[in-house]
C-alpha cells in the first residue's frame, strides 16, 4: 500500500458531548463512526492510525478540523479510539498513515 505521508504524534479522542454535533465539513458527529478531525487534511482523507504503545490500528476518515491542544495531531471518534485501545489512557502516541 502506497501512502502520500506519514505523521508521528499525540491522539485523542471527541468526548461524548460532541455527539450530535455538526463537524467542520457539516456532517453531524456520530461517535460510533470511522471519524476523525485533522488540522489540515483535506475532508474525505482516509488515514490508518496506529497506537505506538499496543500496535493496533483504525481506518478513518476525516471529516473535522484539531485538535486545537499543543502536540496533538488527530482527535479520534470513540468508535476509532475503543478499535485502538486508547480510551482509559485518553492520549497516544501514534502513527498517521495517509493513503493515497
């Protein structure tokens, strides 16, 4: 698989209180969906990510924009975030693959 960037850094993940909110490309949030947000990455990105710390990953897409905390990356939907095993620690680190 052929990847356009890969990207080193912090997840985290939307709380609940996003749920049902409208993101920045005007979907309505779903915390049960593949999502994720992404400062600058087109909408509609698909991105693997991985947890450096137990190896599992998720296929997202993205659909928002942030995180907006210092050296975090992405922010995950908690669907994505409970596929990788990150939802007791809340942060990350991680790998970003995004695909062509």
């Amino acid at each position: 698989m052929e990847y356009l960037d890969i990207l080193y850094g912090k997840a985290s993940y939307y709380a609940d209180k996003f749920n049902g909110r409208k993101t920045a490309n005007g979907e309505i949030f779903d915390n049960n969906k593949m999502t994720a947000a992404h400062k600058t990455l087109p909408f509609g990105t698909v991105v693997i990510v991985k947890n450096m710390k137990n190896n599992k990953t998720v296929k997202v897409i993205i659909n928002d924009r942030g995180p907006f905390v210092k050296g975090r990356i992405i922010d995950l939907s908690k669907a994505a975030a409970e596929q990788i095993g990150m939802i007791r620690s809340g942060v990350v680190d991680v790998e970003v693959k995004v695909l062509k």
